[in-house]
C-alpha cells in the first residue's frame, strides 16, 4: 500500500476567534492510501490545538510509522472484522492501528482513509461497514465566532431563520453577543461555547438569562481538569463535555457532570473510536453531539457518520472556509446532504 501525506491551509472568510485565540487559516494534513489495485482511500484532520497539535507534528507522527503502513497488503483490509454495532477498524485492525498512534490528528486522518479504502475495496459504503442502514442528512449549527457588536449582528443576520446558531464567547462578556444573536434570529435555537473560559459561579449566574435567550446547551464552560466545580451547578441548561473527554478513557469521569458529549474524530483518533464513544456515551445514558474542528468537506463526511447518533450536530466547517473541496457537501441553511461518493465513504 502506498501513502501520501500532504499538508494544505484552508483561510477563513473572516479570522476566527474563541475564547483561546484567534486564526486567519485553518492548516490540515490529508493522508491519501492507495492499494495495488488502484483503490483510494483519503483522510483529513487538524488536530487539536489545545493539546499542542500541529500539522507537521501530525505529518512526522504518521512518517514514523510509514513502514508499518506500507507493509499492509490491501487484501488484509477484506477481511476485517464486523462487529454487528461498528466496523471494527478500518485499518489492518484498529487495535493495531492504536498502537502506533495515540489519540490525536494523525491517527484520525489515517482511520479515516482506511475506512474510505476499503469501503472501496468490498464496494460498498462506510454506512454499511458501520451498520447504519439508513443514513440521513443532518441539520448542523452554524458557528458565529467571538468577534465585535458589528460582526456578531451581521452574522446573526445572515444566518437568521437557521434553526441552530453556535456562539462563541468568553468570559468578559458572556451575554452580550447572545443577547444580540436572539434579538436579531429569535427563533433560532442557540449553543454557546466558552471554550472553558468560565466558572462555575459565572455559569450559575447567567444560565437563567441564556435559557430565556433560547440557548438550549453550553459547552464547556468550565477548563479541563476543574470540571468537579460543575456539581455546584444549578442552571436549567444542558451542559456538554468537550475538552473535557477525547475518547472513552475520559468518558466516566465526567459522566455524571455532563448530559451531551461532544464528539470529535480528531480528539477520538478517527471514525473507530468516535462511533464506540458515541456508542458508550449512549448506554449511559448521555446525549452525543457531533462536533469539528472546522476543515473541508472531507473531513466533515466522517462526522456525519457519528452524526447519526447525535442529537447536536455542529459540522459546519466549510461553511467557516473561502473554499471547499470538489464534490463537497451540499448544504442549504444547515441542512447536510449525504457526501457524494467522489468525496468519501
């Protein structure tokens, strides 16, 4: 098997901001897997960037293991097993794939590819490798960045109608911009991310006025690592994990904190892992949102396989960037058509 490794930058329209700094330009590596057969299977991730992730730090992680890789004969991958929930590994296996790589980018943009290449090799779809016979398209927020009065209401008003709208915020002024994001689209629902920018005490005290500005779920509002200070909290509104929990290792020490994890392919390690949290999360009881760390379109068709599971869906990447790639998803006011079988899967 032959892979390819390459590493490209995607601007945004308008420099986005969060509570943890602000980028004109999203850098991605995209791992492309060709067999002896001519079959192609493509991944792309970003990394995460709170834990120190960069594309060429995720380009030499996967350098490192391209023996490994290249030794695989495309054949192996017919014969992976099925495990009657998830495809157990698009690669040689995944518990082979996860010793070569910790959670993370790299090992995401490598899942990723091999679930497209053998989807490729059997002829058939990576909703059937993952047992989802019916896939549908999914509504996702579209995701306004921390930015001025101005900016955030020409957001609102460009997106107002759409029936989720994502805010981010910090914590030097939690309300205002949620404030002005209902006032201009009230019928949307709205998500607010601090980006674990707050306390608890902020959070009690403005969860009442957000519940009453139509926000139906805050994001980690807490940083990592205090997320004990949430059994203080007394608010009306849902709260979702996200740098809180990677993957299931994270998941059951904040289980009884949160009702929604957030579901990320490059915080899981790839399409394997995410679905087996999703999974988890679900059997005890929590709600799955679907999540991004913004990107192309191909990076969005693997999350909308996990979103199949999820009641919050925040995929929204392309919509962030100047460009998309060829055949990307085709998206009509939040709603996500299925990816096209040129792009993935």
């Amino acid at each position: 098997m032959h892979l390819s490794i390459d590493c490209e930058t995607w601007p945004y329209k308008t420099p986005f901001r969060v509570s943890r700094g602000a980028e004109a330009a999203l850098d991605v590596i995209v791992v492309t897997l060709t067999d002896a057969d001519g079959h192609v299977g493509r991944g792309e991730a970003a990394g995460v960037d709170y834990d120190g992730e960069t594309v060429p730090l995720l380009a030499a992680q996967i350098e490192a293991i391209r023996p490994a890789i290249e030794r695989v004969d495309g054949a192996a991958l017919d014969g992976a097993a099925l495990d009657g929930a998830a495809f157990d590994g698009a690669a040689f296996d995944s518990a082979m794939l996860a010793t070569l790589l910790p959670a993370g980018g790299a090992r995401n943009a490598l899942d990723c590819a091999l679930w497209d290449l053998t989807a490729k090799r059997r002829g058939t779809s990576v909703w059937a490798l993952a047992r989802i016979l019916e896939p549908r398209a999914l509504t996702t927020c579209i995701t306004l960045g921390i930015d001025t009065d101005e900016a955030v209401a020409a957001g609102a008003r460009r997106y107002s109608g759409w029936p989720m709208i994502k805010v981010k915020v910090d914590g030097e002024r939690p309300l205002e911009a949620v404030r002005l994001v209902h006032g201009i689209s009230p019928a949307s629902r709205l998500i607010v991310d601090p980006n674990q920018a707050w306390t608890c005490e902020l959070l009690n005290r403005a969860a009442p006025e957000m519940k009453s500005l139509g926000v139906v779920l805050i994001e980690q509002p807490v940083p990592r690592g205090e997320d004990e200070t949430l059994r203080a909290y007394r608010g009306p509104i849902r709260l979702a994990a996200d740098e809180s929990v990677a993957d299931r290792a994270g998941l059951r020490q904040v289980a009884d904190l949160y009702q929604v994890v957030n579901v990320k392919l490059d915080k899981t390690g790839g399409l394997t892992e995410a679905l087996a949290l999703a999974r988890e999360a679900r059997s005890l009881g929590l709600s799955v949102m679907v999540g991004c760390m913004a990107g192309t379109s191909l990076a969005m068709a693997p999350g909308m396989v996990v979103g199949q599971l999820a009641e919050y869906v925040d995929l929204d990447g392309p919509l962030l960037h100047t460009d998309d790639r060829e055949h990307g998803i085709e998206y009509h006011q939040g709603l996500m058509r299925l990816p096209a079988r040129a792009l993935w899967g």
